[in-house]
C-alpha cells in the first residue's frame, strides 16, 4: 500500500476497518462470554466498557494514522525515535504469528464450505472436525503427517488473501464491498430463520436476560473489557495503516464510532443467530444450552454444524450461509493482518522499489503459506492454541502497553488530542488525555495482574513443558528480540 494511496471514499475506508476489527471472536468468543457471565449483564458491561474504553482508543488510533499518514512502524519511529521503531516491529511481530494460524482456522472453515452441501459430518460432527478435517493427533509432541484437506484449503485462503492485496487499496476496496456487508446480511438471515425455530426463544433469554448480580465480580468487568479491546484490534496496528491513508483533513471522531458500532453490531447479531440455533437444539434434544455453549472451534466447527444438520428444513442452504459467514468474516481481518505486515516491509526496506507489487505480494503470501503449514499437521490444534493462549495472554498486553506510552507521553496525546478537535467539528474533551496516559494503561496493567498469579500457578492446558517453552515462550522472545534487532541497528533500515 503506497501511503500517498487513498481510499476512494470514506465508506470504503469505513468497511475495511470494520471488516479488519469484525472476525472470528466476534463469532465464537463473544457469545461464550455472555454466557459466562450473566447474559445480559455483560451486555450492559461490555457497551459500557466500549463507550468508555474501546471507542476513544479506537478514535485515538484512527487519528494517530491519519495524523502520521504512514504505515505503523514509520509512525511510531516519528513519534518515538528508535523506541518508537522497537514498538512498531514488535507489534509486525505480533501480527504476523497471529496471522500464520488465524489462516488455518479459515481454512477449516472452507472445508466444512465444501462439506455443507452434502452435509458430509452427518450426526458426528466432532468425529469429522477432529479426526477427518483435522487428523488429530494424540498431543502437541505428536507428529502425524499433514492434514491435506487443511493444507489445500490453506492454499485457497492465501489466493483469496492475494487477489485482496495485489493492487494495493484498490483491491483491498473492492474486496470489502463484498466481504463486509455480505456476512452481516448472511448473519441477518440465519437470525431470522432462528426466530421460527422452536426452542429459540429459551436460546435468546440466556443471551438477553440478565442476571444483575454478576455485575459485582470483578470478572465480568475484566471479561468486557479484554473482548471489547480485543475485538476490535486495538494495538495491531491495521487502524492505523488504513487510517494513514485517508486525507489528513477527515473527521476522525465520527469514523472511530462507525468502527466501533460496527463491529458491535456484529458481535450482536452473531450471539442472536448462535443463542436462537441452540434453543431450538437443546429443546429438540433435551439438553441443557449450558451442556451446548463452548467457546472457540469447538462451538464454531462441532456444537453449530450439529445443530445446523439437524434444522428441519434447509439444513444444507444454512450451513452454506453459515460457513460463508465465517470465510467472509475472517478473511477481511487476515489480509489486514497481512497488509499492515507488507506495508511495514516496504517502507522500512524499500522492497517496493525492488519488486513490483504483485509481485512482492504474491511473495508475501507464499510466505505466510509456509508458516501457517506448522499448524496444518495432526498436532496444529495444539500448536495453534498454546501460542494464541501466550500472544493474548502476555504480549499483547506488553505491545499496548508500550504503545499507549508512547501515544500518551512520547507524541504527546495533548497533540492528538489538538488534532482530533481541529479536523472532527467538536472539542474532545480534556479526559480524553488522562485516559491515554493514566487509566488505559493502568486498566491493562491491573488486568494482566489479576491473572497472573493462576497463569504461574499451573501450565496452560496440562501441555508438556517442552512444548509450552517451543509453541509458547519461544515465540514471544523472538519476537522481541527481532524487534529489537531491527529497531536498534540502524544499517538495517533505511
């Protein structure tokens, strides 16, 4: 993405960060926390915690990349010097391990596509996920050989992921008026075929109905805050690079707040459509919803394709919408993961003036290809889940943390802030600059904390030692250090 690029119009600029901030959590993890935590209650929670929390930081990315007006790593290095840079690889770092196996989930996801017509998991869906989709082995130390039907439909994933990239913002644009609005509509339609089904008004009071004491656990609040901040990819960098390239002049204010409410509006529907789907199967089968509701590929790949087989008309027509809705939902957040990657590569390297674009992305893909095949064996479940449980659980506290300093002490956010009121038509208010400088950090530090002690207290998941150290330690140090490497030694980069 050439950084004098830009979009052609506000809506675009809008979809793209809505689709990069709307993915897989907004599906599976979403509506697992409402569960967990007294339906409606954390509804209240989490759109409290956006309003207060998730929407000024997302307005405080939105214009800190319209302000720098280029890709991250550039615009921490203007704002920080060498520390700046350091932060900026590290969040590349960071990016790029979630974007190896987040492409392996969507390739699970075009199986089970290619599977809806004939309903080919039949009334075992978890034999199908884990032993033919998957070929699951018995631990992460286990090697099985490749699963070739996820291999293959990797490779689908990164030719979409090209054909999205290969001409900068133009692609990216068209793709997006597609990729967007089209799983909101298919998410749309699932709901309400939900409301016709029997049972799924039980569904929607589990997800709708709130239990007001759960508001006094600490949980809860921690739980709100973690998904809004997550959902909505603060601190990877991608609102950044796609606000870079809108003209400095546009109203940041009212974009950050469309971003916001459209990847609620996503987490919404979505826990409608999963909540409305399962009351209607925990009355077909007799079973509890809270013997139904997981988190994760579990819900997404086992317990929904269950229930979808067993809809009694259109199983197959609704499985189709549903797995489409993942392709779509997912791939946009994949190749803004990508993108901000590239961009970052181009700047800081002058690749662009070596390679064309096509080219130099096409390479880029086959990159990413090989990493994600680590997770595409019989053991990748385990690889995948042991280093998503460190990168959530521990850098990417670190990495915002780092870049709410710099954004708060080192620009500083009082220029931002100037900023914001001189191009957004209202004055932002004081608060705004002890938010970023004071709160937000003290928020993620204290929430970090809090799960500390039972983090040190027992290995995550009962893996093996070794294979913690490999798939989860060992990734996060390279990470740093890299970025360290590269920030530091100035022969390196231009």
């Amino acid at each position: 993405m050439a950084f004098k690029e830009t979009w052609s119009s506000k809506t675009i600029f809008i979809l793209a960060a809505i689709g990069a901030a709307a993915g897989l959590g907004n599906l599976w993890r979403f509506p697992y926390m409402v569960y967990e935590n007294g339906g409606g209650a954390f509804l209240f929670a989490y759109f409290i915690i956006l309003l207060c929390f998730g929407l000024p930081l997302v307005i405080m990315e939105v214009a800190f990349g319209q302000r720098a007006q280029t890709e991250v790593v550039q615009a921490y290095r203007n704002a920080a010097g060498n520390f700046g840079r350091f932060v900026g690889y590290l969040v590349m770092g960071v990016v790029t391990l979630i974007a190896g196996y987040y492409a392996v989930i969507i390739a699970w996801g075009i199986d089970f596509l290619l599977a809806s017509p004939t309903l080919a998991w039949g009334k075992d869906p978890e034999n199908f996920f884990y032993n033919q989709i998957l070929s699951l082995s018995e631990g992460p130390s286990v090697w099985n050989g490749f699963s070739w039907p996820v291999v293959f439909a990797l490779a689908a994933t990164y030719v979409l992921v090209y054909f999205c990239l290969f001409k900068g913002i133009k692609s990216v644009g068209k793709a997006v008026k597609w990729t967007v609005p089209l799983p909101f509509i298919l998410l749309l339609i699932l709901f309400i075929n939900s409301l016709y089904l029997p049972g799924s008004k039980i569904g929607f009071a589990y997800f709708l109905v709130p239990d007001w004491s759960q508001l006094a656990q600490v949980g809860l609040w921690k739980d709100a805050l973690t998904q809004a901040f997550f959902s909505m990819n603060i601190g990877l960098g991608i609102t950044i690079l796609y606000s870079s390239c809108n003209p400095q002049r546009q109203r940041v204010a009212m974009s950050g707040l469309l971003i916001a409410l459209g990847d609620a509006a996503v987490s919404l529907v979505s826990g409608l459509v999963i909540f409305g789907t399962l009351g209607w199967m925990s009355q077909a089968q007799g079973i509890s919803i809270s013997n139904l509701i997981a988190s994760g590929p579990t819900l997404a790949f086992v317990t929904l394709p269950n229930a979808l087989a067993l809809l009694p008309t259109g199983a197959q027509i609704f499985s189709v919408l549903f797995f489409i809705s993942i392709l779509t939902l997912a791939i946009d957040s994949l190749f803004s993961m990508i993108e901000t990657v590239s961009a970052a590569l181009r700047r800081q390297f002058g690749l662009l003036a070596r390679f064309h674009r096509s080219t130099f992305t096409a390479a880029l893909c086959f990159l990413f290809f090989l990493w994600s095949l680590v997770f595409a064996g019989g053991n990748g479940l385990y690889r995948l889940d042991i280093l998503d449980h460190f990168i959530f659980g521990h850098l990417f506290y670190f990495t915002i943390l780092l870049q709410l300093i710099i954004i708060g002490w080192w620009l500083p956010v009082e220029k931002l802030r100037i900023y914001i009121n001189h191009v957004s038509g209202f004055i932002m208010p004081v608060a705004f600059d002890t938010l970023i400088k004071y709160i937000a950090p003290t928020i993620f530090a204290w929430v970090y904390i809090l799960d500390l002690p039972a983090e040190l207290s027992q290995k995550y998941g009962d893996y093996p030692s070794d294979q913690i150290l490999w798939w989860g330690l060992f990734p996060m140090v390279l990470c740093v250090g890299l970025a360290a490497v590269f920030a530091f030694d100035t022969k390196k980069t231009k």
